[in-house]
C-alpha cells in the first residue's frame, strides 16, 4: 500500500489496505494510511478513520493532534475540541496543542482566547509565521482602530512570502472590501490576479 501510495496509485492502494483490514480489523497502520488517503482526496470521511486510529491507539498524541487537524479540516469545530479535551495535560502546554485550541477558538467566534491561544504557539515557536499570520488575522478585526492597523502591518510584511503571500492578500482584499476602500481592494485584487501561484478563479 506505501509502494502504491508513492506512485499514486489510489485504486491498487485501496485493494490493499482493505485486504489488510481483512487479516486484521484492528491495524493502527492501515487505518492510518486509509485516512491519510482519504484527506489527501478532500474526503469528509477521512475524519472517522482519524477517529478510529485514535481510538485504537489511545496512548499516540500524535493521533489526537491529526483527528483535530482533519476535524477543523472539515468545518467539524465539536469534534476538534473532543480531540483535543481527550489529551494529558502534559500534552496541553505544546505549541502543537496551542495551535489548534487556537484554531478552534476562532472557528468557534471567540477571538480573544483564540488571540490568547496563538500567542502562547507564538511564544514557544517565535519563528514560525503562520502563528503570526494567524495572530494578525485575529487582530484585523479588532474594533480598536490601532490593533487592526498594527495587524494589517504585520499581513503586509508577510505578503512578501511566497508560500503566505496568497492567503494574506486574501485577507487583505477581504479586509479593505469590509472598509470600503475600493483603491486597496482593486490593488489586492491585481495583486492576486498578476500572481504566477494564483490557482482560483
């Protein structure tokens, strides 16, 4: 099933990691890599095998961090959060865990613990752009005039990232749309449309 995985053969994949799942129901592998495959497609199902791989390996954070990753994934915010209430507490002070609390917060329309959240990542991985990102986001829609400007900044300095720069000027074409500034949005807008990488209509 790897062999086949790694020449992206899906069909010839799949036969084999049912027959896998013939021999032996309970394969922590195999269900692992049938939902790797399904999220790799864009499955929604992909999120009961996250479940599942979890469920049988109970003692893997790693498990528990992918089944909330998958969960937010697929909009599923209730699912993320039982991901992530099932873990140690010596696993809830990792960047990993204050990343997707945070993610979950957001999602959930609480941006200040969301803010609290991805600042705490911040604080454990200060290199790591897309905790910025996701902090400057939180802080452009902020009702204080100053922390929504010192946000749109920091979104603008990272526009300057090639593997950031589309899902910024989205932001920042959404954000100057919201303000009705016509000027920056028709300048985001080009900005995007003149991009080599862009891949949306």
């Amino acid at each position: 099933a790897n062999q086949y995985i790694a020449e992206g053969d899906l069909k010839d994949t799949d036969i084999c990691l049912r027959r896998v799942l013939q021999i032996n129901p309970m394969s922590v592998d195999a269900s692992r890599l049938i939902a790797n495959t399904l999220e790799a497609e864009g499955s929604p199902s992909a999120l009961s095998w996250r479940i599942r791989v979890a469920k049988l390996q109970p003692n893997n954070v790693t498990n528990r961090f992918m089944w909330a990753q998958t969960a937010l994934k697929t909009h599923d915010v209730q699912s993320a959060a039982e991901a992530l209430a099932g873990l140690d507490d010596k696993y809830k002070t990792t960047a990993e865990y204050y990343k997707l609390t945070g993610a979950v917060a957001w999602n959930s329309g609480r941006a200040a613990e969301a803010e609290h959240q991805y600042s705490e990542a911040l604080r454990l991985e200060p290199t790591n752009l897309t905790v910025v990102l996701n902090l400057a986001t939180i802080h452009l829609t902020s009702t204080n005039q100053a922390v929504a400007a010192a946000g749109r900044a920091a979104l603008n300095q990272l526009s300057d990232n090639a593997s950031l720069r589309m899902v910024v000027l989205q932001h920042l074409l959404t954000d100057a749309i919201d303000r009705k500034s016509v000027t920056e949005a028709l300048a985001y807008s080009r900005e995007i449309a003149e991009d080599p990488a862009a891949t949306f209509a």
